[in-house]
C-alpha cells in the first residue's frame, strides 16, 4: 500500500511524476499484457484499449503538470485526482457489465488497480487541502 506521509510530504512536481509513472504502467499492463490474454482475465480486448488509451491521457495530464511545474498546483492534481476517480468508477461500471466473462484473475487485477488508484486519488485530494505546500 502506498505511504500516506511519503506522498504528503512530497512536492507537488513529484506526486505528478508518480501519478504520470502508475498511469503510464497501467496504459502498459493493459494494452500489452492483458490484452494479449483475454481468455486469463476475461475482459474483452477493445474494452482492455479503451482503458489503456484513458491511462495514456491521464499520464500525459500528470506528465504535464510534472514538467510545467505550475506554482498554483492545487487545481491541477484535484483534476488529476477527480479523474483517477472517475477510471476507477468506469471500470467497476465495465466489471459489472462484463461479469459473466471476467476470470477470477481478471477481477483480482482489476480489484488490485483499482485498490492502488483509489489510494493514491484519496492522497491526492488530501494533499490539496494540506495548509503547506511543497
């Protein structure tokens, strides 16, 4: 699980670069892995793209805000938060819709992404309303 003082206490520059890395790992793992084994994780391939292609659009938001560094931060990882959200509540909407497909491995990975992201979203709105910037 993540460290809740590590990321509080991290700048702002910092926290985007985790939040563009975890992105950019879950954009991999989907349309490289999981897709190349439908059958071992049930969910079908196009919906597997789909969600690859929103972590890719999420990653280039954090990888942004990583490089452009803007002093007035606060609105741009609540977005960022917000949105990582929003994925996560897709993707229970698609493991509902697709339940009678998904495997036992596919909902253990999409329970652990989900698990992982909600965390670092939760961090990350807290880190929003923190009296002292980094």
């Amino acid at each position: 699980m993540l460290n809740s003082n590590l990321i509080l206490n991290l700048p702002p520059k910092k926290v985007f670069l985790i939040d563009g890395i975890g992105a950019l790992i879950t954009a991999c793992l989907l349309a490289l892995v999981l897709s190349r084994f439908v059958s071992f994780f049930g969910m079908p391939q196009h919906v597997l793209y789909a969600l690859a292609t929103i972590a890719i659009v999420l990653a280039i938001c954090s990888f942004t805000c990583h490089f452009i560094n803007p002093s007035a931060w606060r609105p741009y990882l609540r977005f960022i938060a917000i949105a990582n959200i929003l994925y996560c509540i897709i993707t229970v909407g698609l493991i509902i819709f697709y339940r009678e497909k998904l495997t036992l491995m596919g909902y253990a990975y999409f329970a652990g992404e989900i698990t992982i992201i909600m965390s670092l979203a939760r961090l990350e709105l807290k880190k929003t309303r923190m009296l002292i910037s980094h």
